[in-house]
C-alpha cells in the first residue's frame, strides 16, 4: 500500500481491509526483577532521615505484600493491629476490604518511620508529606516517585519506571518459593484465579517436566 501510495494511486478505501496485528491475552512472559535486584532496590534508601524512612517503610509495603502505589498511598493507621501482625486494605482496587498477614521486615520498617521518621500530625493517614503541603497524605504519585528514584540509583531507570513489576516480582519470587497459584491470587487480591495463572510461565524448572519432546529429536 505504501508502495501504491508512493505511485500516486488512493489507498484511503483499502485502510478498512487491513487486518490488525494479531494479540493474544497472555502471551507474554510477566517482567520482574532478580532478587540481587530486589535487594539492590531496597537497600537504596536512606533510612538515617526521615523522607529515607518513610520511602523504605513504602517500598517494603511493595515488594513484600504486592500492593499497588493506590492502596499503599491509602493505608490508615487503624489499617495497622500489631497484636495480631496483620495490615488491612481497605481501598483495594476490587472495592472489598482484605486483611493481610505483615512481615516481619514490613513491620519494623513501619515501626521505625513512626518512632523517627513521621512527622507529629493529627491526620491518620500512615504515610504524610513531609513538603508543603505538610499534614497531607501522601498520594499515589508520590510512592511512584519514590520508586523511581530509587530505580535510578540503582541503574535500572532505563528499564523500569512504574510499581507493578514490583507485584509480578512478588508472585515470581513465591511461585519459585512453592506457593500455590490460590495463595498468590489471595495474596495479590485477584478476583480470578485465571489472572493469576500468567505467572505459571515464568517457573521454567517445573514446565520443564511437563514439556512433550519436540517432534523428531534424538532421545
């Protein structure tokens, strides 16, 4: 058509007759980071301030539990029951309130941005602006922010820029750790199993033994 075009004939009425690329859901593999990666990313900040504090308090919310930039932005004190370790998700993008086991690592790091690092204020947000305006929570632009930062101190800006690899890094590292595709769906707070199964892909060990022979190769 271009080559039509170039001739000088009209191509307008056969633009409709041009099929479209051909897209599968699924097809591709989910990106994620190796854990030399992950430890890279997490050991970036600065935790003797308190701005490094808060931002590693986020990032361990990331990388350890799979929540989005939203929900993180969204947590409410009253989200915390450290008599039970657990962390509530209240704004969940599925709209329903989840109750989520706190690790050890995302607790302390919590813990120490509140006793050091989080300024005196009477909003119940967790996470506040330490900038003007000051007394405001933080919003998901700012914990996206926060992450690309530490993407560039740690060289890998180039590649990635949002939080949602952190998730798939999330689900990457339990599938390789034995996790069911149901822990990891609960986990992640998919409304589908089915979602979930993309991640089955990347365990290459286990699809290994599944894989039929390849049609005439020597045994």
């Amino acid at each position: 058509m271009r080559f039509r075009r170039m001739r000088g004939q009209p191509t307008e009425s056969l633009i409709a007759a041009v099929p479209r690329v051909a897209y599968w859901r699924l097809a591709t593999l989910p990106d994620s980071l190796t854990d030399s990666q992950l430890m890279g990313l997490v050991n970036s900040f600065d935790r003797t301030c308190p701005t490094g504090r808060r931002d590693y308090a986020i990032i361990r919310c990331l990388v350890d539990l799979g929540l989005r930039a939203s929900e993180v932005a969204s947590i409410q004190l009253n989200d915390l029951n450290w008599r039970e370790g657990t962390l509530r998700i209240a704004k969940a993008k599925a709209k329903r309130t989840t109750l989520l086991p706190l690790p050890v690592e995302t607790g302390r790091a919590i813990a120490d941005y509140l006793r050091f690092g989080r300024p005196k204020t009477d909003n119940r947000a967790l996470f506040v602006r330490h900038r003007a305006p000051r007394d405001e929570p933080v919003g998901p632009s700012l914990v996206r922010n926060a992450v690309r930062c530490a993407y560039a101190r740690c060289g890998l800006a180039q590649r990635w820029t949002g939080t949602h690899v952190l998730r798939h890094s999330v689900a990457s590292r339990l599938l390789r750790e034995g996790a069911s595709l149901k822990d990891i769906a609960d986990l992640l707070r998919h409304r589908s199993v089915n979602t979930t199964t993309i991640y089955v892909k990347v365990d290459l060990p286990k699809l290994s033994t599944v894989a039929l022979p390849w049609p005439g190769r020597r045994t």
